[in-house]
C-alpha cells in the first residue's frame, strides 16, 4: 500500500524509529556527522582517525598529539606511541563533548596477541581520559577479538574496572568467549562477513534475511537474551541500509554517515526484527570453551579466520600510517632551512642546489610556453626577475663549492640565455653570456663576495656584516702593509690569533 507524500512528510524517518528500538552509535571520528545525526555513543579506529587526522579543520589535534609526544621523555619510539595515544584521546574527547553516551577507543591492532601489553595501553589511555576530567564510566576501550585480547578484557573489567569493546568479532566462537569473558560490549562486523561470503560463495546478491552478516548477529543476540549475558550486542560494519533494518531491536547499531543520513531520509515504517522475548525461545544451547576449545572452533570458521588476520593487518596498517605522520616532526631531520636556504650537516649546499635548480627549470619552462608572444627584451626582464635573482640569492653561501656542485646553475644560466635569444639547446653560451652582460656563476658567486666585502671596508654594510671583516694592521711597518690585506676572525674561540689573509 503506497503512502501519500503528505502522510509520508508527517512519518518519521527510519532513523528516529530506529532509535526507538535499538541504540544508534556513530561509526566515525568526524565532529561534523556527529553533530547532525546526534548519536547516542561514537566509535573510533585508527582507519577512522586517520582519515580524520587529514582533514584541515583537525590538524590542531595532530599538532597537539604531536607537542605531547615532543614533551615526553624517552626513546622516539615512546615519543611516537605517546603521541598516538594522545591523538586518540584528543579524538576522543571532542567526540564526547557531542554525545550524551560513550566513546569507544582503539588499542594499538599490533598488540592484539600480546595480554599484558593490550592491558598496559588501555589503562594509560583511560588515564590520559582522567587527566581531562573524563571518567572510565564514558569510556569504552577497543580490543581485538582474540583469545589475547578477550583475556585482556576480562582483566581489564574485573580487575581495573574498565569497560571493554571487543571489535574485529567474525565467529560464534569469539562471541561465547567474550560474554565468558564478562565484557561489556561486542562488536561483530556484519559487512565484512557478508563481503567473504560474496568473494567466496560465488553468489553476489542477498536479500537482508539471507545476509550472512545479518544471520551471524541473530545468532549471537539470541544466545546472549536467552542465557542471561550482559554482555551488549553491537552489530557494526554496516554494506547498506538492508542490513540495518534487519537488526531493529539489537542492543546497539554502529552506523557510517553515509548511512545514517539514507536512514534519516527514508519515512517507511519500521518494527524491530530482534527481541528478548523471541530470543529466549530459541533452539540454541549453552557453550562453555576454554582456551583449547576456542581456538579449534574458532580455526573451523574459515571465514572469521582470514576476516580477523586481515582486520588486524589493516587496522596495523593504517596505525604505521598514522606514525608517519607524527613520526616526521619528532624524528631529527638531516638538514634545516633557513631564510629560504637550505643547510646539510657538510654544508656541501648540494640539496639546496638540487631544490633551487627543480623550481628555475620550472619557470623556464613557463617562460618557455609564452616565448613565442615575448620580445627579446622582455623575455630577458622576465629571466632576470624569475630565474637570475634566485641563482644570486645568497649565492655568496657557494664561495669555495667544487665546480662541479655549482655545474647545475651554470646550466639553468646558459639555458636561460640561449631562451632570451631562441636558440637551441646546443648553442655556444659564452657569446650569449657576454652580449646580455651576463657573468657566469662562479664569477657571480665571487663578484657578490667581493662587493660585500668592499662594503664592509667602505662602512656602508650591515653592522653584523662589518664587525666580522677588518683591515690587517701589522704590528710594524711592512712592503705588505698597503695591500689592503684583511684579518682573519676567530674560527675556534676568542682566543685564537688572528692571521692576515690572501691578498
């Protein structure tokens, strides 16, 4: 029976009705989703953060994160992990300004079979969540599914008091261990299941009853309303709205933007296809696993298998990712800029040459495109404001360079001449060189030394400039002593003698 558009405009959207049964959480790390479809919880990953982290309007975060990492004594390595705990925090912390419920926060995937590291890692970031004035009661920590990170949570519940999220859950296996376990909430991907079963199944198309995802979630919810579990059902990793509405009535739901906003614009009516009530009559029976047990069943499940090592190495992908980005400002650099020079440890200059020639061979291949509609004069002009005057900017910095490190701005020189005058690339330069008045680089380099010098000696040079370059007065008189020969400064410490320099 088709509603009519007034009826419909009046209905609400799938989304206010679904939040009527089942608790909608924000799948992302952007502030602006958050705000608009006004979620209960928010869930992060190092996916999500790391394509949040490249947004413009979150780059003070970055450079927070990367500021705590700077201020933390340590190796770089514990600089890196102490910045990306903090980006993850500053991440979290904004969310929950935006939401009335919990946010879910990520340890590292590389830790995923390491107990005790896992547990180490969540109380530090619960910590850094109390150092702002945020509780663990609204926080939820991420772990992976295995049988590592399951005891890590039952830990960190029991014995810290910490509320655990169990995420990259794919098998049944892994949902009886976590409500075992006395964790607060589990998050089995409903997508990623369906998209094994596409890959492998050689069928492309289910209906949402059929969806393996789907199937998988309805099992696990009925097993925990049936045997009293605590434990909250989180389907995640949603492919399309299908999947969703399938699950109407599960504790909770993780949706992506994308899909929220289909659910808001859609006004069909929407009841719940999970319930307590129907669960409790269901077929299932009480599994008890140990440790031997669940990694058996677990090793059955093909595809839970392959799902949860690749989850991993995509989550540690996208951490190793997000180090790169902090790395590189913590990480020492082999050379520095400085007003627009750039200085290597050798001072050999040969990266700002490299950088210096790349940006003048790009202006004259500019110039090159328009030289057709220029005049000789004008090319020259343009040559001269755009090429010459990066090739004399502190080129004195050059002076005693071995020829073959400055070769480069000869070419870029003898290139620009052969353009003002439209000749080609083999051309004989040093007529051209003398004809535009031209002096090749080395002379240059020498010519900006000397004027500098001169002056210095002539009291019309920067004052800092002037106290490094004197006359040499010998202590008697000397043939030399009308050289004009110069004194040398101290190269070590004050106390060095000076010596009278090369005519």
């Amino acid at each position: 029976m088709s509603v009519s558009p007034d009826k419909r405009r009046k209905m609400e959207s799938v989304l206010e009705q679904l939040k009527r049964h089942t608790v909608v959480v924000a799948d992302t790390g952007d502030f602006n989703a958050i705000d608009e479809f006004k979620p209960q919880d928010a869930t992060t990953n190092p996916s999500l953060i790391l394509a949040a982290a490249k947004m413009p309007q979150y780059q003070h975060l970055l450079e927070q994160a990367i500021q705590h990492g700077l201020d933390t004594e340590g190796s770089e390595e514990q600089q890196v992990t102490a910045a990306m705990d903090r980006l993850f925090v500053s991440f979290g912390l904004e969310i929950l300004k935006k939401i009335p419920g919990r946010v879910s926060t990520e340890v590292d995937a590389r830790l995923s079979f390491d107990r005790a590291a896992m547990v180490s890692r969540a109380r530090r970031l619960v910590e850094l969540y109390e150092q702002e004035g945020v509780g663990k009661d609204r926080v939820l920590i991420k772990l992976s599914s295995t049988w590592e990170g399951i005891e890590a949570g039952r830990e960190l519940e029991q014995t810290y008091g910490i509320h655990c999220n169990m995420t990259l859950l794919f098998s049944f296996a892994q949902a009886v261990a976590c409500a075992n376990a006395g964790v607060t909430l589990i998050s089995p991907f409903v997508g990623r299941i369906l998209d094994w079963h596409k890959e492998h199944g050689g069928r492309k198309e289910f209906t949402p009853s059929e969806d393996p995802g789907v199937i998988s979630v309805t099992k696990i919810y009925n097993y925990y309303k049936k045997f009293g579990f605590k434990t909250v059902v989180m389907g995640a990793s949603f492919r399309n709205v299908g999947e969703v509405k399938a699950l109407a009535g599960c504790d909770y739901l993780t949706i992506s933007p994308g899909l929220l906003s289909e659910l808001s614009q859609e006004h069909t009516p929407l009841t719940a296809a999970l319930t307590a009530q129907a669960a409790k009559s269901s077929d299932l029976e009480h599994v008890s696993l140990d440790e031997v047990q669940f990694r058996w069943q677990h090793n059955e499940d093909q595809m839970a298998v392959e799902k949860l090592s690749d989850g991993i190495r995509k989550f540690a992908a996208d951490a190793v990712k997000l180090e790169s980005m902090i790395k590189n400002p913590l990480s020492p650099s082999s050379s520095t800029k400085n007003l627009g020079v750039t200085l290597d440890p050798a001072l050999s200059y040969t990266q700002h040459i490299t950088t210096l020639t790349r940006t003048c061979r790009c202006f004259l291949s500019n110039i090159r495109r328009i030289r057709p509609f220029l005049t000789d004069y004008s090319t020259e002009l343009l040559i001269q404001s755009l090429v010459l005057s990066r090739l004399d900017y502190c080129n004195s910095l050059l002076a005693g360079l071995p020829a073959s490190t400055t070769r480069p701005l000869q070419l870029i020189q003898t290139s620009a001449a052969r353009l003002v005058f439209s000749l080609p690339r083999l051309a004989h330069a040093t007529p051209l060189l003398r004809s535009l008045h031209w002096l090749p680089i080395p002379a240059r380099i020498q010519f900006k030394t000397l004027t500098l010098t001169y002056r210095c000696l002539d009291h019309n040079a920067p004052s800092y400039l002037q106290s490094l370059v004197s006359p040499y007065i010998p202590s008697r008189p000397r043939r030399s002593s009308s050289a004009r020969r110069l004194t040398l400064p101290p190269l070590h410490s004050p106390s060095s003698r000076a010596a009278p320099s090369h005519p």
